[in-house]
C-alpha cells in the first residue's frame, strides 16, 4: 500500500524498522526467527524508481546482517515483470545462502 508519492522510501523503510523492532520484542521470535512475506500487489514503475542500488544495498543489509533475527525464507506473492526489473539490483548483494531462501 506504498504510494511513492505521499511518502518517500526513507520513511517506508523507516516505518520497516519499526514494525520489526516490535516483531523481535516477541520471544518467540528471538527464538525461532521468522518468515518474511512480501505482497507486491499494485507495483508499479514509479515504485521502482525509488529502488535504487543503495536502497537496495540497505534492505539486503537489513534483512540478512544488520537485523538480529534469523530469516528462515523470504516469500514474494503477486510478483510481476516489475520485480524482476527491482530483483536485478538485489541478486548480486545476496550471499548464496539468501539466495536460496
């Protein structure tokens, strides 16, 4: 439900941040890790725009380093040819372990 033009991808990633920091307050999920579920349903162009290599750098960065969860899977639904456009950027920053996540 990202509109790129209300509000920009700091924000989004910034409002990421925190719906994980709350996430990880759950034991369980110190614990067990989790699952992430990405839902690009209405992507667009003007959505890609605005992933940029180094927007793309800090998601990688997120989700596989900086971040202390372990991700057991990352799952895309309603991907479209705009995704493989966005994933080109995010394929070569993930090690060979994420990639088969």
């Amino acid at each position: 439900n990202w509109n790129p033009s209300n509000y920009s991808i700091d924000e989004l990633f910034k409002a990421t941040l925190v719906v994980l920091e709350l996430a990880i307050l759950e034991q369980r999920a110190q614990i067990l890790g989790g699952i992430c579920i990405i839902d690009l349903a209405g992507i667009s162009l003007q959505h890609a725009w605005h992933v940029t290599p180094t927007i793309a750098k800090m998601m990688v960065e997120l989700l596989v380093t900086s971040f202390p969860i372990r991700t057991h899977a990352i799952h895309i639904i309603n991907e479209s040819w705009i995704f493989d456009i966005m994933f080109a950027f995010f394929r070569p920053l993930l090690d060979e372990r994420m990639r088969e996540k």
